[in-house]
C-alpha cells in the first residue's frame, strides 16, 4: 500500500489535508480522536482497502474563469483548476479535463458565486467501481443541454450516463432540481457483496465503495437473528434490500421520493422484498422494531427521532455516522442502551473525516 500521495496541488486545494502524513499513522490519528469522542477505544480499526483512486463520486466546481477543480483551502470565492486528482480515478481526470477544454471552446460562462451570474456550475463524475459503469453530470443555473449535447461524442467510450442537471438558485450546490438526460441512461449501477444498487445523481451513497462493502458486511452481522429490522435512514436500499434476505420484516423509512421508487427497484432487481415507507423519521408513530438501523445524514438524527427510538425499545441499535461527534453525542441521549461495540472505518483516506459503526444493546 503506497503510504504518501504525491498531488501535485496539495496544500493549495482544499480537497485533502493529510496528505503528507503517512497513511498508517492517518489511520492511527483519527483511531485517538473516536477513543477522544467516545471515552473509549474502538474495538477495531479498519484501513481503507485503497487510499488512493477510492471516491465513487467527486464534484468539480467551475469558476468564473472556467478552472473546473476544487476550492482553494480555507477560501470558498477562490478556485483550483484541477490538472490531476489522486482521489476518484485515471478516467475522471480524462473527462474533468476534456470538459474544461469544451467548455472554453464553445465559450460557455462559469458561475461566479459571488454575482451570482454565469451558467456552468459543477461538473459531477459517480462511478461504480465493481461495475465500471460511470455518470458525467453537468449542473447549470438554467436548462443547457443543447450546448452541452456535442461533449458526449468526447467522452461516449468511458461514459454510460450523460446528464445536466439544473439549479436556478442562489444557494451553491451541485443537487439538481431538474435534470435532462443527454445521452445513455439516467442511473449507473453499483454491486456490494453481490447486490446491485442503481442510483440517479441526487441519490446518497457510500462515497468509497470498497469501506461500504465492509459497512453493509457489519450491518448484516450485527442484524442477523432479528426478526423486525427498521432501516431509519434507508436511502437506496443500500442496507435494508440485503436485509430483507437475512432477517424476518426488513422495513425501509426514507423521507425523499426519489430515492424510494430507486429503493423499490433495487429490492425488485435483487429479488428481495423489504417494505419502504416514503416518510421523515420523526413523524413515524412507535416502531415494532427488533433492530434499528440509524445512518443519518452528518447533522445526525433529530431530537423527535432519537425520542422515537427511545420509545420503540428496539434491543439493538446499529449506528452509522461519517460525524463521530455527532454521533457520540446523539448516544449519549439514547436512555437505556449502552454501547457494545464500536468500529472505526476509514472511508476518507488523506481527510480528517472517518466513518464509524456503534452497536448498542438494550
């Protein structure tokens, strides 16, 4: 395993900032904060399987003199013109720079986030890594896809999902409100541990593949022997779908459309059949849940949530978080349960950020 990155923009962009350390001591680092955040050792620590070429997604923004890379390190107005990034993959290096090329030749407008004005926003690359399948989205402040439409001949060979994506407001980010498939489908399609996860460009998944197997090998061990399973957070199906193979009543809440009608199909393409309610956590009633499951999004699970969770009495509680902050203070208002294992997984190699698992016993 190659111990340092060699990037040739670290330092200047705000992508990574523990490049120059040595990734077992990375590993060891961020092991002493989860002790720090819980009181308490990790009973396992486990390395990235890659540590470099591991991200499933990478989101380029545009600035208003087409540099299409990352943000400057601790400055949001300013912009890194990306020529090489060591964290998704060869192929996306070939596309983010051919898009750049594009873009300046056909003289489209990059967004100023500071006016307010310009066109091109965001450049997003998904990737499966055990499929090979890749989407190339383009997010614009308005419809443009006839201008974009001329890129896809650039890119066909390596690209099996064509898209832009539209976000009007005032607000930066790369979620589309709207988007037009311009050429090839409008999902790709990852496998863990033998279970195939389609997903569209707003979808949530597991930024590195190769921890998420590991993540859903935890939550299938840790579930089996259940009878009831609530998936709280379930997004695609990541983890409820294989429950449903394992366990008696596999149940999926999930408060966004979209990713539910994927979840569905996801259960239909793997030939199991779990139950999603289209809902938010906290405006559920009292759960007959054996297990929960909780991987909430970063600002962690709502107050009526955690009360939700607390009512329902699982016996197990199986808690997923890419914020151990946050996460360890969330248990620490569970009443009634204490923490019986606690694993750290380093989904973000070369970042400060890591994943954890905690199981909780009743």
């Amino acid at each position: 395993m190659q111990e340092v990155l060699k990037c040739p923009h670290y330092g200047i962009c705000g992508g990574c900032n523990l490049q120059h350390i040595p990734y077992g001591r990375q590993v060891e680092l961020k092991g002493m904060e989860v002790s720090r955040l819980f009181g308490r050792e990790p009973d396992e620590i486990i390395p990235s399987p890659r540590i470099s070429f591991y991200r499933n997604r990478m989101d380029y923004v545009v600035g208003p003199e087409l540099e299409v890379g990352l943000r400057r390190r601790g400055r949001w107005w300013a912009f890194v013109d990306i020529m090489e990034c060591l964290l998704q993959s060869p192929e996306s290096n070939t596309i983010r720079n051919a898009f750049r090329d594009y873009i300046r030749r056909r003289g489209l407008k990059g967004y100023d986030t500071k006016r307010h004005e310009g066109l091109v926003r965001y450049l997003v690359i998904r990737e499966g890594k055990f499929t090979g399948e890749r989407m190339v989205a383009v997010i614009t402040s308005r419809p443009a896809h006839e201008g974009l439409r001329e890129f896809a001949g650039e890119v066909e060979s390596i690209v099996s999902s064509y898209i832009n994506g539209v976000n009007p407001d005032m607000f930066d980010s790369s979620r589309a409100k709207s988007t037009m498939t311009i050429a090839g489908k409008d999902t790709i399609e990852e496998r863990l541990l033998g279970y195939r996860f389609r997903m569209k460009l707003n979808s949530f998944f597991q930024t590195n593949s190769y921890t998420a197997e590991i993540m859903l090998r935890i939550v299938l061990e840790e579930s089996r022997g259940s009878k009831n399973v609530y998936d709280l957070y379930s997004g695609i199906g990541t983890f409820t779908v294989p429950l449903a193979d394992i366990v008696e009543d596999a149940y999926g809440i999930e408060s966004d459309p979209e990713s539910v009608e994927l979840a569905r199909e996801n259960a239909r393409v793997n030939g199991s059949s779990p139950t999603f309610y289209t809902a938010r956590v906290e405006s559920m009633g009292r759960l007959d849940a054996d297990t929960m499951i909780l991987d909430p999004p970063r600002a962690g699970v709502h107050p009526r949530a955690l009360r939700l969770i607390e009512s329902s009495q699982p016996r197990r509680i199986i808690y997923a978080s890419c914020s151990p902050m946050k996460q360890a203070g969330d248990i620490k208002k569970l009443k009634g349960y204490r923490l019986e294992r606690l694993v750290m997984i380093d989904q973000f190699p070369h970042t400060s950020h890591v994943e954890t698992i905690a199981i909780l016993s009743k």
